[in-house]
C-alpha cells in the first residue's frame, strides 16, 4: 500500500517539503508549522500497487482557530518504535520519528 493526501480536490496532491510529511508506515499527515495557505479539505488515498486499486477516504477539513488560543501538547514523541529493524544489506530504511509539543 501506498499512501498520499489530496488537497481539496483531485488533482491537487499535496506535496512533501520540509513541513510536511505523508508516513508511509501509518499514512498519516503531518504538517509542521501551520500556515494560513494550509487551510483545506484534506482526502487520504490508498493505493494497491498489486492491483493497481484506489480508495479515498472522507475528507478531512483543516480549520485555522482566529481567537489566537493555541491547544496544549505535553511534549512528547509520537511513534512506538519496534525492538528490531531487520533489512536486507545494501537496502534503504527510513525510520520516522515525530515529536509533538508546544
């Protein structure tokens, strides 16, 4: 599986830069420092390569707060890492790590 997220319609994908990112372990989104262009219905899209099959999920609005309250985030990292990464040699691994905080 592979995975990616539309911005607010198909075909606008959104792209990775130093802000934002597309796991492809969880297929989750993250963005870095929110901006006001960030603004937008967010659609994650699944994609089979087997057998070249795409599911979209609902869409997922991001709504900039305008009272100037940020939420709270404890800091904290995000992802449970495994004991052991096996690979074969001469192979590329990507490990993620995000940490949430304020």
């Amino acid at each position: 599986l592979t995975y990616a997220w539309i911005f607010n319609e198909y075909p606008s994908f959104v792209q990775q830069d130093s802000r934002r990112f597309v796991s492809q372990e969880t297929g989750n989104l993250y963005i870095a420092k929110v901006e006001s262009s960030d603004a937008g219905n967010y659609t994650c899209v699944v994609t089979n390569s087997v057998t070249s099959t795409r599911v979209l999920g609902p869409p997922t609005p991001l709504v900039l707060r305008n009272d100037g309250v940020m939420g709270e985030y404890e800091p904290k990292i995000e992802v449970q890492f495994p004991e052991t990464v096996p690979s074969a040699k001469g192979t590329t691994v990507k490990l993620e790590c995000f940490a949430l905080g304020k």
